[in-house]
C-alpha cells in the first residue's frame, strides 16, 4: 500500500549548487521507489539556533508516496548524504 509523506531537507547554506543536492535527493527517493510528487524550495533561511556552527541553511520540501517498508531505507541514505544538516519525514494527515 502507498502512502504520502513529506520530508523537509536542510541542506549546507556553502553549497555552490543547491539544485544539484535537491536533485540527487529526489533521485534517491526514486531509487528507492518512491514517486515524487512536488519539490517546494524555500530557498536560504536563518535557523533558529546554530547546526554545525552554521546560522543559516537551505530548505527544501519534497512530497511523495512510497511504501512505509521502505522509508527506513530512505531515512538511513538520507542521513549519509554529505550535504544534508538535518532532515525530517512526516506523514501527512490525509
């Protein structure tokens, strides 16, 4: 059964080429078989409070469906990317 989901990406504010990130992190969605539905890019924000002495990244939002069997994997390849801070998936009420 295919579910939705969001997952907010906090990527390196240093980085020369966000869209290159954002890209490889919805391939990794797809290589997983996941099916993307909409990348939302916030752009650079200032964060709350300091990540990795950084005081500011940039966001990106990504709404797919997948399989909950497989967001386990996502989570773990996710975290391994060099240039993803931090990053949180959610299901959305639907």
């Amino acid at each position: 059964m295919v579910r939705p989901y969001e997952m907010m990406v906090l990527f390196h504010p240093e980085l020369e080429d966000h869209k290159v990130a954002v890209d490889e992190v919805g391939e990794l969605v797809k290589s997983i078989g996941g099916e993307i539905a909409k990348v939302d890019l916030w752009g650079k924000r200032r964060l709350a409070y300091p990540i990795q002495k950084k005081e500011e990244g940039f966001y990106a939002v990504y709404a797919f469906n997948m399989e909950p069997s497989q967001v386990k994997e996502l989570r773990r390849r996710v975290r391994l990317q060099s240039s993803v801070m931090r990053h949180m998936l959610v299901r959305p009420d639907a």
